[in-house]
C-alpha cells in the first residue's frame, strides 16, 4: 500500500518527462524505497515514516 497520495500535480510533472525519464524516475524512486527499507534510514522525515511501516524497517 502506498505511503503517499498521487496528486493532479505530480501525475502532471511525470507526464512531462519522456518514456526514457519517466522509466529512470520509477527506477530511481523504487530503489530509494527500497534502500531505506534495508538501511532502516532516510533522507526526509516522510521516507523515514514510510520505511517504519515496512517490518523491521525503522527498527535498526
């Protein structure tokens, strides 16, 4: 389950991007998920709240 809500604007942004940047983004987004899960840190206080909702995420 996602940790954030799709706003008009972001799906805006996204849809700016060509194929090209929009496949790097996903790529880039899904490996900082999951690098903060394994980490159990982050670089924001909300990514930091998304990893503790993984199991063990923000517990180390």
């Amino acid at each position: 389950m996602p940790t954030y809500e799709v706003l008009p604007r972001s799906t805006a942004d996204l849809d700016r991007l060509s194929p090209e940047q929009q496949r790097r983004f996903r790529r880039a987004a899904t490996e900082f998920v999951q690098d903060c899960a394994e980490a159990g840190t982050s670089v924001s206080a909300s990514a930091k709240r998304a990893s503790s909702r993984i199991p063990g995420g923000g517990n180390r």
